[in-house]
C-alpha cells in the first residue's frame, strides 16, 4: 500500500490503549445521560465541548459543533458499536441512511437489510397512524419527540421499543435513539390485568360469579342517578338451611349456583341480580320495569322459578323463596332507603308460608324500625 495513503497518528498525539479506553467509556456515558436524563439545552452546552465536537456529525445544526477529526470519528465508531440501544440515522425522506450493529442483537436485522429501508416499515400496523401523527409535528419548532410503539423483528415477532427522536434542521432528517422496553411493557400489561382481575374479585361473588353486595350496592346509587323509576328486589330462600344441615355445604352452594343461574337466564341482562350473602339474594329493574304492575309479573315468575325442583347428584331439592319490593321514588329516592324497605317488606313476605312477595307499604314503619339495623350494616359494607 502506497505509505501516503496510510493515516499514521501524528507525533504527539498518540494514545495509549488505556486512554482510548477510558474516552470511550466517557463518551458512552455521555450519550447515555444525553437520551436517558438531559435535556436538549443540557446537552447542547455538552456539544460545546471540545471533546464532544465528534457529535457534530449526528446534529450538524447543533450549537458548538464542528467537524470531527479522524481520532474523533473513531471514538465515535467506539461508541455507537458498543451501545444497546438501535441508533438510526434518517434523510429527509425518512429512508436509514446509517443503523448501528446494535440493530441485529434487537431485531435480528443485519446493517445491510436495515440500510435504505423506510422509517415506518417496520411498525405494528396498529401503531401506525400514531407513528405519522408524530412524524408530521417534525419541524424547527418542533425538534424532539419520544413515543413508544411496537416493532417487527427479523423472526416476525413484534417487541416493544421506547423511540427517541432529533430533528437536523441541517438537512430535515432525524436522528432516532430506539430502546427496547419489551419485557417492561409485557410486566406493566400483566400488572394491569392483575389488578383487572383483582378489581373483578373485589365486586363480583366467587361462588355464582354474580355482583356481590358492595357491587349491588354502587350499582343502585348509579341507577339512581340516572332514573327516577326503580324497583329493588330482596329476596330470601325458605328450606335452604336444612338442606346445608341434611346434605352437607357442597349440595346448599349447588343449589345456590342454581339459583343464580335460573334467576339470570330468566331475567336477561336489562336487569341486574346480585347476591348479598348467605342465601340472600337481590334483584334491581331499570326505569322499563319500575312500575309497580311490572315488577309484581316479574316477582311472580321468579316464585315458580325458584320453586321449580333441583336435581343435583342425583337428589331432588326443594326450595321457596321471600321476596320484598321496594319502589323509587315511592319508598324512597335514596339508596339507604330503598334497602331498608325492601328488607323490611321480605321479613313480612316471609311470615305467609310458602313462596311469597310483599310490597313496601307505610303500615310497614314498625317493622322497618327493627329491620333498619340490618339493612344499614348491610349497606356499609
């Protein structure tokens, strides 16, 4: 090779390995805090350094910067060979004009199958239209952006990645900064729909999968506000206690979940039906069902529903059913007060034998007096 084609360091400007080292490490740390913590006024102040003048090359438009010498550019091939992170240099058309080796560690691609692609090729489809929203801001007064998308790796799998990106007023293009955040993403969406099912546990009866009575509860003070004309059901099973003492708790929960689903098919999903507890369950009609002749048809069917006999594991059980009504507004235009009327008219249902339902009626004050201690501790819970 011809010697004056051969770069030689000059005298006194020759390192040792230790120092190449040691500016290297500094300069990776550098860039690090540059995308992790700077700002870009910060880092401007950095590129006003001497020895951060080989950054020019990544923002020509940068304040303070100039052209990097030969030691500089091979610090700097240093730097962007050894990051994690995918740097990837794009024109003004959004074509890779530079990708860092990174690239295939990430998503498998190699420098060569990177080069001169598109920037928006790779992009999960559903992430797309956020991707050119973003893109479209880009602008001298608008230089830095940073969203977090979804990319097609080389096996087809798509990962998560953090990007973060620079305008180059220069020459319109843009110097994008690509994290992979995959696992973080996948751990945030597994919390997420932990705490979903954890929300769902907290309202929801894990014996019939019905509202449980906190649910119930914050279901009527919604429906509330939103109709004026309700109907509140409690209802009571008679002859469930012998069949719990009889034929042990694995009959008395299948007669339960019986009965949940009895009241649920027959219903539909216009109306909402809960389970308090024990063998008490509730049963709440919109504004279309709030009147009185309405809710009377529908108590009715629910008597010869549940009285309907139960096959499980082989043996036939019986049981009836209590029911107490209370009407909104009529009993009541409060929570707390429809509860306690309900409750009040099902313990004088209860006093005819046999399947039954009552009405709340004013005559009833007495008796709601001593039931109100229920309904309320009830209601707190």
């Amino acid at each position: 090779m011809d010697e004056k084609a051969t770069w030689r360091p000059q005298p006194g400007r020759r390192k040792t390995g230790s120092t190449i080292l040691q500016a290297s490490f500094l300069l990776t740390l550098l860039l690090m805090i540059r995308f992790c913590f700077c700002g870009s006024d910060t880092f401007s102040q950095l590129l006003q350094s001497r020895r951060a003048r080989w950054l020019g090359w990544l923002w020509p438009g940068s304040r303070g910067a100039t052209q990097p010498t030969i030691e500089d550019l091979l610090l700097y091939r240093v730097v962007t060979e050894n990051v994690s992170d995918v740097i990837v240099r794009l024109d003004r058309t959004h074509r890779r004009t530079y990708v860092s080796p990174s690239c295939h560690e990430v998503l498998g691609y190699s420098q060569s199958e990177m080069l001169g692609g598109g920037a928006f090729a790779l992009v999960h489809p559903d992430d797309l239209p956020c991707v050119l929203t973003l893109f479209a801001k880009f602008g001298p007064t608008c230089s830095v952006q940073e969203a977090t998308w979804r990319i097609r790796r080389k096996d087809g799998d798509y990962i998560w990645v953090e990007a973060r990106y620079r305008y180059l007023e220069d020459d319109g293009g843009l110097v994008v900064i690509l994290r992979d955040v995959h696992r973080r993403k996948v751990a945030e969406e597994q919390l997420a729909d932990a705490l979903r099912r954890l929300e769902c546990l907290a309202m929801q009866d894990p014996m019939t999968g019905l509202p449980n009575r906190r649910s119930f509860i914050e279901t009527i003070d919604k429906k509330l506000t939103n109709s004026d004309e309700l109907g509140l059901m409690f209802i009571d099973l008679n002859g469930f206690k012998p069949i719990n003492d009889l034929h042990g708790h694995d009959m008395g929960d299948a007669v339960l979940v019986g009965v949940a689903t009895r009241l649920t098919r027959m219903l539909g999903d216009s109306v909402v039906v809960g389970r308090l507890g024990g063998d008490e369950f509730a049963i709440l009609l919109d504004a279309h069902g709030g009147n009185a002749a309405t809710v009377a048809a529908s108590a009715c069917r629910i008597l010869a529903a549940i009285s309907e006999p139960f096959v499980i594991y082989g043996r036939t059980l019986n049981v009836a059913a209590s029911i107490g009504i209370a009407l909104s507004p009529r009993d009541g235009t409060e929570t707390s007060a429809l509860l306690r009327c309900a409750d009040t008219a099902m313990y004088r249902a209860k006093q005819v034998p046999g399947g039954h339902f009552e009405f709340f009626a004013p005559d009833m004050a007495p008796a709601c007096e001593r039931a109100t201690p229920y309904a309320e501790a009830g209601y707190a819970l």
